[in-house]
C-alpha cells in the first residue's frame, strides 16, 4: 500500500485511489483540515486498491482484506483503470454497498455515463482553482463520511 493514515484499526473509512500525488496530498489535507482523515488509506494505482479491498485471493467467498465507509476514485489509473476497479466493487455483492465517489479530472461526457451505468454513487469533476478544490473535496467528505447511512458496516460472511 502506497501511504495510510491508519490508526491501528482494520480498515481505512475512506480509501483514495490517486495516481497524481499532489492531488492525492491534497486530498489528503483537506480531509486532515477536516478531521476526517483520521483513517485514510492512500493507493496509487488501480491494482493496488483491488488487492487493498480484495486481498490476493479471487475466491468470491473469502473475506475481504478491508471494507472502507468510502473509495474516492479517479478514473485514469495505471495498471487497473477506474473503470475496471468501479466494476469490481458494483460487480461484487460484498462491496456491492460501498459508496464510490468518483473524482476525476476527466469531463467527458461518455466517461460520467458509463460509471453511473456501472453503479457509481456521484461523480465529480476536479476544479481546477485551489479554492474550489479544496471545497468539493471538503463537501465530499463530509456528506459521505459523516451524514450518509450507509447499511450494515460488512456483509453477512465478509471479511
């Protein structure tokens, strides 16, 4: 894993899954600014947020390795794109219920399409300004961190 602010619990609230590190310590601060980041778990790429999830095993039935509150997403990943990691987590009746925030960079039109397609929770694209930045990802976080009731915390035999 590639940088987690983990407090010796099991799994982190929010996973980011970020290749650009200045957006991703970006993020990283807001959510500190925030108080929010007191279990956030930071991944660069796509495979690494599959096996931060997933563990290494492709059994449907194993337990999972971690269950986050929340994935930020950006779309344009190496190794595993966002695509593929959004279908995984819709894809899987474990993660099924897990909100994905999709924050990217990418204002395409077919893009935003085919993730709600795929079951993705909001998708937002990145301001380019610092200010407004620094807004969304705050709004973000405290909505889905804080006000959203999810269901149960793990699904019946996860991990």
């Amino acid at each position: 894993m590639s940088e987690t602010a983990n407090t010796g619990m099991m799994s982190a609230d929010i996973l980011l899954v970020e290749d650009n590190p200045q957006d991703a310590e970006l993020t990283m601060r807001v959510f500190r600014k925030s108080n929010l980041a007191n279990r956030l778990t930071w991944v660069k790429d796509g495979a690494e947020a599959l096996e931060y999830v997933f563990g290494l095993s492709d059994d449907p039935a194993a337990p999972l390795a971690h269950f986050p509150q929340l994935v930020l997403l950006d779309l344009k990943l190496p190794k595993v794109d966002g695509h593929e990691v959004l279908q995984r987590l819709k894809g899987d009746a474990r993660t099924r219920a897990i909100p994905v925030v999709i924050l990217t960079s990418s204002r395409e039109e077919r893009d935003v399409e085919l993730s709600y397609r795929m079951g993705v929770n909001s998708f937002i694209v990145k301001p380019v300004q610092f200010e407004a930045f620094v807004e969304a990802v705050t709004r973000v976080g405290m909505y889905w961190v804080l006000l959203n009731q999810p269901p149960d915390r793990r699904p019946a035999g996860g991990g």
